[in-house]
C-alpha cells in the first residue's frame, strides 16, 4: 500500500477571495473603520488567518480518516482518497511558508507528511495482521510528535511550547488511531463519534496556532486580533458548514456502496441536525425547535430522490429531483434575505446554493461512475466553498447585532454550535444562524428515507 501523490488541490487561497464583509455592506453599511469596530469584524487579517487554518486542519483530520478507512477495506478509491490528504498537505505547508517562508514551508512539509504515511503503515499492518508492524508505525507516530513539537515551538518562539503541542498532538494521533481501530472492529458508532472529535479539535488547534502567530507578527496581520467574539462566531460556523458537507459526501458513498457503516455515517450528519435543532430549541423553546427540524427535513427529501433514482437508473427521476432542488433554492434564498434583512441578498445565496448542491451532486455522479479523482476534486470544493456561506452569514449576523460582539471575551449567553451541547437562552435571534446552515444541509437526514426505502 503507497500513498501517490495526486494533483487535487484546490489552493486554500480561493475559499478567502469571497469578500466575507460584503453580503452585510450590500445593506448599505459602511465598513467599521473604528479600532473597535475593527475588532469586531469578522474579516479582519487575524480572522482570514484564523479561517484558512481551521479549514485546513479539519479537512487533514476528515480526510485522514476516510483514507484510513478506504485503505483497510483496499477500496478502488484508495489512492485518490490518500492523494486529496497529500494535497491538502501542500496547502497547509503553504500556509506555514507564508508566515515562515519558503525554508520553514518545506521543513514543515517533510515533518507533517512523515506522519501521514506512518498512519499509512498503521493501516497496512492493519490488514496484514502484523502486529509488531503495528507497533513500529505507533513508535514512529511517537517520535514525530517530539519533531512537531520541536517545529511550532521553534517557528513560534516559544509562542507554543513545545510540551502543549505534544499534548495536542497525542490527542490529535489517539483520535484517528481509535477512530480507525473501532471501524475495523466494527464499531462504527465509536468510529464516527471520534471522527467528528477529531475534526472539533483540530479547529481548536487552529485557534491556538492564529494567535501564536498573530502575537508573534502583529504587523502582518494589522494589529488584529483573531481571538473575538465575532471570528469566534465566524469559526464555529466554519467548522460546522464544512464539517457537514465533508460527512455528507462520506455518508453518500456509504449509501451508493450499501456499506455497512451506512446507518452510523448518516447518524453523525444527523447529529449535526440534532445539535442544531437543540440550539433553536435552547433560544426560542421546543416548539420553536420542532419546528426547524421540520422545515429543516422537509427540503432534504429531494436530495434523497436523486440519490435513489441514480441507483435504480431512473433519469427522468433524477431530472425531477433536480428540479425540486431549483424550487427549493429559491425558498431557502428568500428565507434568509428576509431573515437578515437584505445583509445576505437572495440572488447571491441562489448562486452560492446552486453551487453547493452542484459541488456534492458532482461528488457523488463521480464517484458511482468510478471517475474517483473528480469526485475527491469535488469533495474538496464542496469543503472550501461551505467557507463562504460561514463568511457571509456570520458577516451579516456581526452586522445586524453590532453590540454583542464589541467586547474582547466571547458572549457568556452564546449557544454552543459544536458537539457539547448549548448555552442559556441569549438575546441574539440565533435562529438565523442555525437557519443558515441549512445552507449546507441538504443530506442530514439521508439515513431516515433509505431506510424507508
């Protein structure tokens, strides 16, 4: 088993050109120019940084395990799974060699890459049943953590010391390792659960690595500050939008292949749905939360029709689930242009939804035609673009309730949007936000209709 080095990157670099302020100042807005104001934007030089490393980090932790996965069972699609962890690789060096440059860039490339093929090794010994290979490649994960390590506390001046990153860095490794290990038991359940983990810490991880950097080069990042109540808000949307569309390309797979992993997979997006719905329902009460789950369950069906009718060959099937999704579109769009009052116009969320739902139906039309380089290629959009509704949204949401995010320390009455529940009822209507990512919900509820198929 080798991992190959394929071309299916997307430079990080695109999912920043969306002017992430710019759905809010569509409304007539003037950009804050106030030092205060400045803080509380959510695209300030400090937040882009903030953004590109916690999409970056994710992504490694999604892909790692789907390619960890896809090696133990000798999928078809090995190699192009492996091959979009190994790019996105490349844009995590590059972002490394913008801070660093062109020498750090590379000697953090050769250290980070190492450990991705002694996971390699883990998982080939795996297979073979060879336990004292198993042991080689953990021993091997132990020694570049010391090496890791020793880089960011090296590269931070001390910003990060070396025995935190370790800490991390052992949880980082014991994640993906137990993720791997309950799959191969078949305990898909614990698989699943760690994966999703495994991806929260990570953007964790990038919070700390933003403001080591932040602190140890203020002038590049303007003086800013990417630990705000606004990035914060901007970040967690981040990580849930892409987190979402990377678990729900998986779970089409999974559907596609009649895997048996399917029910657990589908269970981790409808996690995602149930902590959405809690959060309504920890703001506005039970009713209110019911009711998004409904409306949130009512567009999904189409999605779910396209999948079925691809699988039994159907194409005027297919055309008409497409069609549903055009009409669907245009609700969702109008929905939240009211619901942010223009900040987030409906002619642009068209365009972005049209692209998402394009981006995963590509990904999954790839993937059961076996072309599996286009299908990670889209993967990997579909990942990068959730980005933008995250910029946009949070953007409009900074700029519609300006006086909950002025201060330095995160809003103690904010709802919790990861894995650990939710906060007191607050006073921002954080029903838009949770509307939003509906946005990139179209497959939450995928395992419901196949089973009803």
């Amino acid at each position: 088993m080798k991992l190959n080095k394929c071309l299916l990157a997307l430079p990080l670099s695109l999912a920043l050109l969306v002017p992430t302020a710019a759905l809010a100042d569509s409304h007539g807005h003037a950009t804050p120019a106030s030092e205060t104001a400045m803080e509380s934007s959510t695209a300030t030089p400090a937040a882009e940084l903030r953004i590109a490393l916690d999409t970056t980090l994710t992504e490694h932790a999604f892909l790692a395990v789907e390619a960890m996965r896809k090696g133990v069972d000798g999928a078809e699609d090995f190699e192009q799974a492996s091959g979009a962890l190994l790019a996105n690789a490349d844009d995590l060096s590059a972002a490394v060699g913008s801070v660093y440059g062109e020498e750090g860039a590379a000697q953090f490339d050769e250290i980070w890459k190492s450990h991705i093929g002694y996971f390699v090794d883990y998982v080939t010994a795996t297979a073979e049943d060879n336990q004292e290979g198993k042991e080689q490649a953990l021993a091997a994960l132990e020694e570049y953590k010391v090496e890791q390590s020793t880089f960011f506390d090296t590269a931070t001046g001390g910003l990060l010391p070396a025995a935190a990153v370790q800490e991390g860095l052992d949880m980082h490794v014991d994640q993906l390792i137990s993720a791997f290990d309950a799959y191969v038991a078949g305990d898909y359940e614990t698989a699943y659960s760690l994966e999703r983990e495994s991806i929260h810490h990570m953007s964790m991880f990038a919070e700390s690595l933003s403001i080591a950097i932040t602190t140890q080069f203020p002038e590049k990042f303007d003086n800013t500050n990417p630990d705000t109540p606004a990035a914060d808000l901007r970040a967690q949307l981040n990580m849930t939008f892409t987190e979402h569309a990377g678990l729900a390309a998986m779970a089409m797979q999974d559907g596609a292949d009649g895997a048996e992993s399917f029910e657990q997979a589908s269970a981790a997006l409808i996690a995602n749905a149930d902590d959405l719905s809690a959060a309504v329902g920890s703001v506005y009460g039970e009713e209110a939360g019911a009711q998004f789950e409904e409306i949130w369950k009512s567009h999904i069906g189409y999605f779910v029709d396209y999948v079925v009718a691809t699988g039994e060959g159907d194409t005027a099937a297919q055309d008409q689930a497409k069609a549903d999704l055009d009409g669907y579109i245009v609700e969702q769009a109008a929905l939240l242009d009211a619901a942010t009052e223009g900040r987030v116009p409906a002619d642009a969320l068209e365009e972005g939804l049209t692209a998402h739902v394009d981006q995963l139906l590509m990904a999954f039309d790839s993937y059961v035609a076996g072309d599996y380089e286009t299908a990670y290629s889209s993967i990997r959009e579909a990942y990068a673009h959730m980005t933008m509704p995250a910029a946009g949204l949070s953007a409009a949401i900074v700029d519609q309730f300006p006086e909950e995010f002025g201060a330095t320390e995160m809003p103690s009455e904010m709802p919790a949007t990861g894995m650990g529940g939710t906060a007191d009822t607050g006073t921002i209507p954080y029903l838009w936000i949770l509307a939003g990512l509906m946005l990139a919900g179209l497959t939450t509820t995928l395992a419901v209709r196949f089973r009803k198929q």
